[in-house]
C-alpha cells in the first residue's frame, strides 16, 4: 500500500485555508464571508485529521468533531446575525456595519 | 520693684489686647485711657525699675517668664535681660512712647480708626520692648518682626488710599530683606555656639575666636544686614521716606524715636563680636557715614516737611553708626537717646503743623507760622536747634559732638569719617534752618485751621525741655566733664579708647563743630530770608543734581529695574505654570495617539481580519526568523 | 482598640450621615458634626493622659493588631506614638470645622457630601496610624476617591478637570507606591520566608543599594506628590481652586500632611541608605519648592490659587527639614505641619466666606474691605502674618527650627529658603492690600463674618497664637518619634554624612 | 490510494476557487458542497471513515442547507448577483491575496522543511473516537453540549423578527 506523506495532507488544509482567507479579506457580502470562514474551518478540522492519522490516535478526530459542533453554533448564530442585519440595513454589506468606528 | 520688670511688655499687650478684643465698640474716651493708661503704667514702673537698678547698682537682672521651646541642645526662653542698654532704650521707649500716645489722642480725635490706632501702637510698644528686653536673640527676633508687623499696620493706616498700602509694603519687604540677613546670622551663631542667649555668646565669643576671625565677620556682617534693614541705611534706606505715609504720631514714635534704632541696639548689644570682626565693625561705620551724607543731600531737597524729617532720622542714625563703627559704643546709644526726644518732638511739631494746616504737606505752602503757632514754633525750633547742634545751649551739640570728636580722636577713627561727620553735621543745620525759615518765617500762605489742645502741646513741651536738658547727664571734659550716660553704661559697653596724642585737640574739635553747625544755620538764613532767589538759582543750574537728591539718588528706581521689575516679571510670566504646561503636553500627547489609533477602528470588518492576518503572517515570519 | 473606634465611629457615622440624610439633612450635619466631636474628645482624653515626655524608645501609646489576611502577612494594624498623636488630633480637630464649612455651602446631595467627608477623613486618620504596609495602601486609597468625589460633585465651575487632575496624580503615584509595597514585601519574603507587610518586620529587609534606591523611589512617588514637591505640585492649585470650602480645608490642612508624615513614618526608615543619598536633591527639591511656590504665589489672582501656591511653598520647609537629618529641623516639620494645616487652612476658610458673598474669587475685583468687615480683617491678618512666619505665631517655630536645623546639612540651600521667607512677606502682604486695603468701591452686600464663622476661625486663631507661644507641649509629645528617626539616619556611616553636607552644600 | 488522495485533492482546491469566485452565490455553494465531498474522499483515505460520513451529513448537508434556507429566505434576486459583480471587480484581489499567499507560503515552508513522517494506515474507526471522547474528552464534549445549547438560544433570540429600530429618536409609536 502506498502512502501519504503527511505534509501533503497539510499542504492541501493550508491551501484551502488561505483560499479561504482571500476569500474572506475579498468578499463584502456577510454570507460569502460565512461561507468562507467555513472553509476555513473544514481546512482547520483536515488539519487534525492528517496530524491524528500519522500518529494513529483518536485525538484529531475528536478534535475535528469539536470544531464541527462550533462551525455549526457558529453558523446558526451567524446566520441569524445575518439575518438581523439584513433587517435592519437593507443590506448584506458588512461594510455598511461600521458604527463602532472609532 | 524689679522683678515686675515683665510687667512693662505685659501691660502694652493687654492694652492692645483689650482695644483689639472690643474693637471700635469702645467709646473715645476709654480707649484713649486704656492706651495711653498701659503705656504710663509701664513708663512708671520703668522710672521706678531704673531708680532701684541706679540706687542698687545692679549689673544686670535676668527673668524667665516662661521656657518658650527647647529642642535637642537648642532652649529658647521667654526671658528678659535688663541692664543698663535695655534700660536706656526701655527708658526712652516707654516715656517717649507715653508722650506720643498722649499727643495722639488729640491728634487722632476725630479718626474713626481711633481704637485700631492705640491698638496698633500698644502692640508696637510691646514688641520694641520685648526686642530691647530680650536674653536671646530668638526672642529679639520676635520683636524685631513684630515691631515690623505694627510699622507695617500703621504706615498703612489710612489704607483707603492705595499708595499707603504700598508704602506700608515696601517698608516691610524691605526691612525683611535684612531680617533675612539676620537669620541667617542666627543660624550661624547657633552653628557655632549652640545656643542663642545674648549673654552666652557674647562670653563664649572670644573664647572662641580671634580678632578677625572668618566666622565672627561674616556672621558680624549678617547682623549689620539685619541693622542696615530695620534703621533704614545704606542700602536699605529708601523705604523709610516712603514710611511718612503713616500718621505723624506714628512716623515720630517708629520712624524717628525707637523702631529704626533698633539696628542701633542690636549692633550694641552684640558689640562683642563686632569687636572680634574689626572689618565688619570698620563697615559699620562707612555705611554709616555714606548714609548720613546722602540723606542729609536728600533732606535738603525736600518740599515735604515730613520727608525732610525721614531723610534727617536716616542722616541721624547714620552718625549713630558711625558712632557704632568707631567704638563709641556709649556715644552712639547717647546720641540715640537725644535724637529720639528731639526727633520724636520735630515729627510732633510737624505732625501738628500738617493737622492744623489740613493736612497740607509742602512747607513752601506754610509760612508765617511763628506767630500763628508760638507754642509749636518755640518747640519746633528747640528742637531743630538740638538736630542742628547748635553748640552748648542743646543736648544734641552734646551727643553729636561727642561722635565728632571720637571720630577724630578715637582709636578706629579717622580723617574721612571725621570729614564726613562735620560735612553731615553742616548739611544738618543748613536744611534743618531751611524747614524752619521755610515754614514759620514769611508771609502766611495757607490759613491756620485748628489749634492744637493742651493735650497736643504738653507732650512737645516735654519732649522741648528734654531735647534741651537732656544734654547734661554727658558733657565733654572740656565743658564740665560730666560721664552719667558712659558711667550707666559702663559695665555693658566697653569705652572708647583714645588715639594716644589726640586728647588734646578735643577743644579743636569742638570750636570746629560749633562754627560749622552755626555758619550751617547763617547759610540757611542767608538763602531763605536774605535773599531767597538765590536758593532758586542753585536749585535751578544744578538741577540734575537737585533731582537726583530729591528722589532719594534713585535707590527706588535702582531697585525697580533690579529686583521688583524682573520679580514681577518673572511671576507674570509663569503666571499659568510652566511645569503644567509639561503635564498639559503629557495628557496632549496621549490624547494625539487615542486619536490616532482610534482611526485604524474603521468599523469595517474586513480590515480587522486583514489585520489578524497580517499578525499571523509577521508571527510566523518571525517565528522563522528567530528559530529556523 | 480605641484606634479602631475611632476609625470607625467616623465610617459608620459617614454612613449614618449619609442614610439619615434623605430624611433631614440637619440631621445629617449634626450626626457627622458628632462623630468628629466625639473623635476629637477621644483624642484629646489620650493626650491628656499621656506623660508630658514620652521616654525614647517607649511603646506605642495605643496599639491595636488584628489578623486581617493572615495567609499574605496582612494584619490589621493600628498603633499611636507621639507623632500620630499629633496628626490624629489635627485631623479630628480640622475635621470638626470641615463640617461645620459645609453647613450653609452645600444643599444639594448633603447627605452624599458627609459620607464622603468623614471617610476621607477616617482615610486620613488610618494613614496616620497604621503599622501596616497594605493597610496604608488601602486607607491611602480611602481618603482619596471620597476626596475625587467631593471635588468633583460639589466643586466650582471647573470641578470635572480639577477631580481629574487630582485623582490621576494621586493614583498613579499612589500605585508606584503599591508596586515598592510588594516590591519590599517580596524581597522581605525571599530573604527572610516571612511574608507579611507588618512595618517593624520590614524595617531592617536587608537588600541590594539599587533596589533599595528603585523602591524607596516608589514610597517617595506617592508621598512627593501628595506634599507636593515642586515639578509634581500642579494638581494642587487645580484642585485647591475647584474644591468646595471644606475640601480645600481638609486637602490643605490634612492630605498633604500624609505625605509629610509617609516621608517620616516610611520613606525614610525603610531605606536609610538611599534616603541618605537622595538627602541633597531632596534639600534642593524643597528650596526649589519654596521659592518657586513663593514666585508663583505672587502673581496668581485666583484667591484659592494663591493660597495653594503659598502651601507649595512652605512644603517646601517639609522637604528641606526631613532630608537635613537633625532633630531640630524635624521638630520644625512637625510643627509646620501643624501650624500650615491651621494657617492655610483659615485661609481656605476665608476664601470660602469672600466667595460666599462675592461669588468671585479674583481679588483684582475685591479691595477696601477692612471698613465694612473689620473682623474678618482682624482675623486674616493674622493668618496673613502666620503665613510669612512672623514670630509670636505657629509657623515662625516650624520655620525658624526647620531652618535652623538644615542650616548644617547645607547652609547654601538654607539661606536661599530664608531669602524665600522674603518674597513669602510679598505674596502675603499681596493679599490684604487687595483684599482688605486700598479704596472700597463695591456695592455688594458685605456682612462681616457670620457667628458660624467665627466658631470657626476664633479657635484657628488662638491655637495658631498659642502654638507660637507656648509650642512645648506639642514639641514634648513629637520628641520620642523624632528622636527615633533622627537616630536612624544618624547611624548611617560617618563619610557618607561628612559627603552630604559637602554635596548639598555645592548644590545649585 | 496515492492517486485517490492526489484527485481528491485537485477536486477540493479547484472546487473552492470556484467557490471563491462566483457571484451566485447558490453556485458557490453547490461547489462547496463538491469541495466538502472532496475533503472528505480525504478523509477517508487518512483512515478516518466516521470522520468522512460526519464531514458529507453535517458540512455538506446540514450547513450547506442551513445557509441555502437564509438566503432563500432574504429572497435575493439578480441584483444581489449584480452587486457581488460589482463588488468584486477591480484590485481588492491583490492585497488580501499577496497576504494569503504570504502565509500559505510560510507554513508550505514549514511543513517541507522539517521532517515528513509517513502517515500510519490504522483505521481509527467510529467506535475508537467514541472511547476518546467519553473517556478523556468528556469535558469537552459537555461544554460542546453548552455551545450548541448557547447557540439555538442564541439564534433563536437574535433571529427573532424585532421590530426595526433605525434610531431611538425616528423609532414609531403605535
């Protein structure tokens, strides 16, 4: 059986992480943000996955399941924050949510 | 009898106490009693304390009223030490001091600050007595400053006008500026001696030091600082003209009879060490002779009558310094003791003159008033006649001659201070004729107001008869050879020694000092009767001159551009403090960066993540860096 | 225990004063008016009691030590020794005429203003007894955010910045000082194993010369600005001018003295070395202080911040006396702690009665007073007198000893502190010629002082005239305190001391 | 499996820069789902099946429908499109993607510098993530149990319908 070099596995949780983050820095629509962050979250969770498998532990997983249980409060969260926004902006610009300047 | 001795500065302080604690409440009458009665009471018993320390012979008598404070091996009590100086000046203080309280209550009749004033001058005659009675010099100290603090109250008494309050603050700035001279001087000898009392030091002194010892000077020339403020010398002088502000009653008991001679007394009383500093005590007596020239040229400029009068004590008290520099210990006290009774008689013959003529000050607006006013003339000329020293008649011949003569003949006298005495003595009896041919010869100019009461006149004649009889407790060898006064003051003072050679000119001398007093007085007649134009022709072709004498020879003008201008100045300037202008920029400076940071809180999200991101990146660069 | 009591008498009656106050505030007034009474007569039963002359090296007079946090080394000690005595009698017996100020001046929140009065002054009072390093820190605390309050709610028009001003200054000193507090409780507990912040453990910490130097800095932070020494002073005049009558009183006559007393008490006991050291620079700080005090003082036309100024500089003499090391001149800083509490604060007074009727504190619009209050007058020049130190009143002992007693430690730096002495006679003289003297061209309504206050300003006058003459019994009881300190200092090595007068001779 | 990994892998990243780049935003999510299907062939290929299943029922399924629901709910229509186009245009790209790629690669650098071990090929399976969680993890798994709890009421609370407030001043009174 052939197999992975590990840093392959982290190579892949970087790249999608810094896609991610682009995405995040570019977009200035909330749910695009969102979206993002979740993708660099799932980068985040692949990134224990690869570090629990070269050790053969249980830990990354458990790890991973942690970060899946506070990307879904997150989203739950965020996704009604979104929606109080839209509300009461008109917009999904999160730009546009710039009272606490300083 | 002596042992009421505390009973003399007790009763001018309940006196002032009681006029104080009342307040203007108390009728005329009774406050008059219970300020004159005090002083009286305190002239009795000195007369009595002085009759039974001259029958007994005691040397000296030492009372502790109480421990005053005591810390480590410094004890200061609240202790008298009389002897035969004190009791020369508490003779003088009291009774001339009586005759002046006397004299303001008619003159003072219808002030309504009638209370304040006896109050004031109580407490006056309480802290001169402490100084003169005072066993240590913390003690004197308290009546140095205090004597300061009622000068201050009185010049300013009529403090509705504006420039006698400053007048008054002058004249206390000023004397402080030798206070702190003296305490300095204290601290020194405390330094040296620990311990203040009078008696101690003045024993330890030589003991400790040798003539011309380093220490001995500089503190010697400290005390002189201390003298120089309070007796209104060089360079210290100029506020007392400026002190005229204050009522005439008050400009002869402080500014003429006791106050300023206080410089006189603390130099005698620590004679001592003025003997171990010889340069110091040689200082004495230049400043002394510089002064009485240069204010006796002030006085002859002066239109004011009472100016005339400041300029003359400051000339005076300058023949007592030079008096004090040559030794002539007792000739110097002797000299106090007649000036303070013909000096306190002109103040209250002008005093009166000024009253009655409503308050008018310029003696060329008076004129005629011998037979307006023959009581006050008759004193005022006996009195003119004893600054003058108009030879055997008066008692100020008697103790100006006697400086005179020891400035020549003594051992530290010398050619330039026997010149400059006889040029003052000369300058004396031409403005002193001057302000009487000026003010009672003539024509009248200015109409007779009010007549002076009984109560006004009997103080002047009095003090008329002393200024003339007082002369005799100390005639010279060559007119009946009579030592009261340097018998009295024999054991505190030592006595004057002689040039070897020299006695024999003492009659020389005085024939000089006579005819140069009397050509003063034809001199004076000469331009003011005679021929008065020519007065104006000097006056007017040097008048530079004239102007510098009149001001004073600028001291004022000196002292504004030195020290009051850039004093005022330099507060005015740091009004708003500069060093809260540093915590100013401080909060500034903190405000400016709140302000600036607060700008990178654009509220837009996506620039904090930038932000974030950009920490991560530096970290992990940095991370790389520091540990590949 | 008594200690205790009376700490607390003044706490609980703040309380009560400020629970009653919402039903009657002459109520209020009254229960803080007693509390203080019944301090004061405490105090005065302990002073009556005591021996003229405590013996040196004597106990305590009173001393009250309680576990308070026994696991950090923190107890609640409170003990008396003559110079406490001293403060704690000035305290209480100021703190009856604070209340008595404020009777007419403050109607709104009355019962809020007491409270916070009578903590800052139990604040005040723990500061002088405390034996205890924390519990300093807490009662320094204590007296100083009631005293933010009551210049920030009660002040004149400038209150907010002046309540800034003041709190900040403190509190950033005050914290330099925590920091040396546990600095020394650390060290102490390294050298030694025992934690605790009980001053007589402390007193003899063996350490290095530069630590010592760093901590001593910190204790000298809190206490330099509190007196205040002359770059730290600025809060003063701020705070002064702002405050309301009482707070200025108890600012003037009380809070600066903790500095004063922290300096004797703490500051230089903890660290004789360094305190030696900084000796020089401590004389040149104050003479700094009194003549830059002086010359600011003479041209401010605000009466409050003239006043202040005047009490920068005869800090000053606080500052000259304590780093002269001698006997005398620390009987003179007890003394002038004493008698500039009572002068300047009448003055404050004073300054509150002119306001009340003037509504003005600039005294370029006053003048010619003397006519219509002639005992008001009276009473101020003596005050006026007491604060260019004229014998025969308190301040003269204070600066004739203190001056005395610097004059061997640097005879230069005295004598430009007594020449200072000169222009204090112009900036005094300053205010009655503009008060009291020159032309009276108003028309305000001008009553001479009130009954209430001449309840207040009488008994200021006679204890200052007393003190003047009669200053041995207070002398007498600061003696033992004093002896100690002034031991401690002296048995510093020989050359260091010959060094210290040299240097501070040379200073400029 | 090598080449498994490698596909997978190309799949996830080309997904997500399709993800990142559309305007639509229901196409940028029907890619994430591609890109979460991806991950977890990863996944299972790393040895973690339960992990793989987990990442496809609650990535792929709960999530990416949770968000689809808000945006049908917004009822956005073409002019949100067109506004993400103009939004997007322009060089906002370059600066956040220099600062990416900066950081990519940084840890690219990391990663290949140090040493690579291989990965083991045990199959942790379902049952051994169990063990761990409700042995040692079994605090975390509380606190997961608050945070869920913590965000349905939080979500409840802020996704309530409130009335709007603009400013307290223009606020209606009915």
């Amino acid at each position: 059986m052939e197999t992975i070099a590990v840093e392959y596995g982290l190579v892949l949780a970087g790249t999608l992480f810094a896609l991610g983050l682009i995405s995040v820095l570019v977009r200035r629509n909330v749910i695009f943000m969102l979206i993002s962050v979740e993708i660099m979250l799932n980068a985040a969770g692949l990134a224990f996955i690869v570090a629990g498998a070269r050790w053969g532990q249980a830990d990354g997983q458990v790890m991973f399941i942690f970060i899946v249980t506070m990307a879904a409060a997150e989203v739950s969260v965020g996704l009604a924050l979104i929606l109080q926004i839209y509300h009461q902006l008109k917009t999904l610009d999160s730009d546009a949510a710039d009272k606490m300047k300083g | 009898m002596i042992h009421l001795l505390w009973l003399i500065p007790t009763l001018p302080f309940l006196g002032a106490l009681t006029l104080v604690l009342a307040g203007s409440s108390l009728p005329r009458r009774i406050a008059a009693i219970i300020g004159c009665g005090s002083i009286g009471l305190a002239a009795l018993i000195t007369l009595l304390i002085g009759y039974e320390f001259l029958t007994t012979h005691t040397r000296a008598y030492h009372d502790v009223a109480w421990s005053w404070f005591a810390v480590a091996d410094l004890s200061v009590g609240f202790s008298f030490h009389l002897d035969a100086l004190s009791l020369v000046f508490l003779f003088v203080i009291t009774f001339v001091g009586f005759l002046i309280h006397l004299y303001s209550v008619g003159f003072m009749h219808d002030d309504e600050g009638f209370t304040r004033f006896f109050a004031y001058l109580n407490l006056f005659v309480c802290a001169m007595l402490l100084l003169v009675l005072a066993d240590n010099l913390v003690l004197l100290y308290l009546g140095w400053e205090g004597v300061g603090l009622c000068s201050y109250l009185l010049i300013g008494f009529w403090y509705d006008e504006e420039k006698n309050g400053y007048a008054a603050r002058k004249a206390f700035i000023m004397t402080r500026v030798g206070d702190t001279a003296l305490a300095i001087g204290l601290f020194m000898l405390f330094g040296v001696f620990h311990t203040l009392d009078i008696q101690e030091i003045l024993t330890k002194a030589p003991q400790l030091w040798s003539p011309g010892s380093q220490t001995a000077t500089l503190i010697a020339f400290l005390l002189l600082g201390g003298a120089v403020g309070k007796s209104a010398q060089l360079p210290l002088q100029s506020w007392l003209p400026d002190a005229m502000a204050g009522p005439s009653p008050v400009s002869a008991l402080i500014h003429a009879a006791t106050m300023v001679t206080a410089g006189v007394y603390l130099i005698a009383r620590m004679h001592g060490i003025y003997e171990l500093a010889p340069l110091a005590q040689l200082w004495v007596g230049i400043i002394g002779a510089i002064t009485l020239l240069i204010a006796g040229c002030s006085a002859l400029t002066q239109n004011d009558l009472k100016r005339v009068l400041a300029y003359s004590t400051i000339s005076q008290i300058g023949y007592m310094f030079l008096a004090l520099g040559i030794g002539a210990w007792s000739a110097a006290v002797f000299h106090f003791m007649i000036h303070a009774f013909f000096k306190a008689l002109l103040f209250l013959a002008a005093g009166t003159v000024i009253w009655a003529l409503h308050h008018e000050h310029d003696m060329f607006n008076m004129g005629g008033l011998r037979k307006r006013m023959p009581v006050v003339y008759w004193t005022f000329l006996t009195g003119a006649g004893s600054l003058a020293a108009i030879p055997l008649v008066t008692a100020g011949f008697y103790s100006k001659d006697q400086i005179l003569w020891l400035a020549w003949g003594g051992a530290q006298g010398n050619l330039w201070f026997f010149v400059a005495a006889l040029t003052g003595a000369f300058i004396t009896s031409v403005y002193t004729f001057r302000m009487v041919f000026v003010t009672f010869f003539g024509e009248e100019k200015t109409h007779v107001g009010h007549h002076p009461g009984r109560l006004m006149n009997v103080p002047l004649i009095v003090l008329a008869v002393l200024s003339l009889a007082g002369g005799l407790i100390e005639l010279p060898h060559t007119l009946g050879h009579v030592t009261l006064m340097s018998d009295l003051l024999g054991p505190v003072l030592p006595s004057t020694v002689l040039r070897a050679g020299a006695e024999s000119s003492e009659i020389v001398i005085q024939l000089i000092a006579a005819t140069v007093a009397l050509s003063g007085v034809l001199l004076a007649y000469i331009l003011y009767i005679v021929k008065p134009a020519v007065a104006d022709d000097i006056k007017s072709s040097c008048y530079e001159v004239h102007r510098l004498w009149y001001a004073g020879w600028r001291f004022d003008d000196l002292y504004n551009v030195l020290i009051v201008r850039p004093f005022v100045w330099l507060s005015q300037i740091n009004k708003h403090d500069v060093i809260d202008r540093f915590y100013a920029g401080l909060v500034a400076g903190t405000e400016y960066f709140g302000r600036t940071f607060a700008r990178t809180q654009t509220g837009v999200l996506r620039w904090y993540i930038m932000g974030i991101t950009a920490g991560a990146v530096l970290i992990l660069a940095l991370s790389l860096v520091i540990n590949p | 225990m008594i200690l205790l009591w009376m700490i607390v008498i003044l706490m609980a009656g703040g309380v009560l004063a400020g629970i009653v106050a919402t039903w009657s505030t002459v109520w209020c007034r009254i229960i803080a008016l007693t509390s203080v009474i019944l301090d004061t007569l405490l105090i005065g039963w302990i002073w009556a009691g005591q021996e003229v002359s405590l013996q040196p090296g004597a106990t305590w007079i009173a001393e009250v030590n309680l576990p308070w946090i026994p696991s950090f080394g923190i107890s609640f000690h409170l003990a008396l020794d003559g110079l406490s005595l001293l403060m704690l009698a000035l305290t209480f017996f100021l703190g009856i005429f604070a209340v008595l100020l404020s009777w007419n001046e403050i109607q709104y929140r009355t019962g809020f203003f007491h409270f916070n009065l009578l903590w800052v002054l139990a604040g005040i009072a723990g500061v002088f007894v405390t034996l205890d390093l924390f519990l300093l820190y807490f009662f320094w605390e204590v007296m100083l955010i009631p005293m933010y309050f009551l210049i920030g709610i009660w002040g004149h028009a400038n209150r907010q910045y002046a309540a800034y001003k003041f709190f900040i200054f403190t509190q950033a000193s005050g914290l330099l000082m925590l920091l040396a507090i546990l600095g020394l409780y650390f060290v102490h507990g390294n050298q030694t194993s025992v934690y605790t912040f009980e001053y007589s453990d402390l007193l003899n910490t063996p350490m290095s010369a530069d630590l010592a130097r760093w901590l001593m800095l910190g204790f000298l932070a809190a206490f330099l600005v509190k007196l205040p020494v002359v770059p730290f002073h600025t809060w003063l005049p701020d705070a002064h001018s702002e405050a309301p009558t009482a707070g200025s009183f108890i600012l003037a006559g009380l809070m600066l003295k903790t500095g004063a007393y922290g300096l004797i008490r703490f500051a230089l006991p903890l660290f004789p070395g360094p305190a030696v050291e900084f000796a020089p620079w401590g004389m040149l700080l104050g003479t700094v202080g009194i003549v830059y005090g002086a010359v600011q003082a003479f041209s401010q036309t605000d009466l409050k911040r003239l006043v202040a100024y005047t009490s920068v500089s005869h800090m000053g003499f606080v500052m000259l006396g304590v780093f002269a090391f001698t006997e005398i001149a620390l009987q003179g800083v007890v003394m002038q702690m004493i008698t500039h509490a009572i002068s300047t604060g009448a003055l404050f007074v004073l300054a509150g009665a002119l306001y009340e009727r003037m509504h003005t504190r600039d005294i370029l619009q006053m003048g010619g007073f003397w006519k219509r209050t002639p005992f008001m007058a009276t009473v101020s020049l003596v005050f006026v007198m007491a604060s260019l130190g004229l014998p025969g009143l308190g301040n003269f002992i204070a600066e004739f000893l203190t001056l005395l007693g610097a004059w061997p430690a640097s005879p230069v730096l005295t004598a430009i502190a007594t020449a200072g002495l000169v222009a204090a006679t112009a900036y005094s003289l300053r205010i009655m010629q503009k008060i009291f003297l020159g032309k009276d061209s108003h028309t305000h309504v001008l009553p001479d002082l009130s009954l209430r206050e001449k309840l207040i300003l009488v008994p200021l006058a006679v204890v200052i005239i007393m003190l003047g003459l009669f200053p041995q019994r207070v002398i007498d009881t600061a003696r033992a305190t004093v002896e100690i300190s002034d031991k401690q200092q002296n048995t510093t090595p020989v050359p260091v001391r010959g060094m210290l007068s040299e240097k501070g001779g040379n200073h400029e | 499996m090598q080449a498994t990994f490698y596909i997978a892998s190309a799949v996830a990243v080309l997904a997500t820069i399709m993800v990142i780049t559309r305007y639509n935003m229901i196409h940028a999510l029907l890619y994430l789902v591609i890109s979460f299907l991806a991950v977890a062939i990863v996944f299972f290929i790393l040895g973690a099946p339960f992990i793989a299943a987990l990442e496809v029922i609650i990535y792929a399924g709960a999530i990416v429908v949770l968000i689809i629901f808000v945006i049908m709910m917004l009822n956005l229509k073409e002019e949100a499109v067109e506004q993400e186009r103009i939004w997007f245009s322009g060089n906002t790209w370059i600066g956040p993607g220099v600062l990416s790629v900066i950081l990519l690669g940084e840890l690219v650098y990391i990663l290949v510098t140090s040493a690579t071990p291989e990965v083991s090929h045990q199959v942790i399976d379902a049952k051994d993530v169990g063990r761990s969680l409700y042995g040692p993890y079994i605090i975390g798994v509380e606190l997961c149990g608050l945070l869920l709890m913590s965000g349905i009421v939080g979500a409840y609370h802020l996704g309530r319908q409130k009335k709007k407030v603009v400013h307290r001043f223009l606020e209606k009174t009915e």
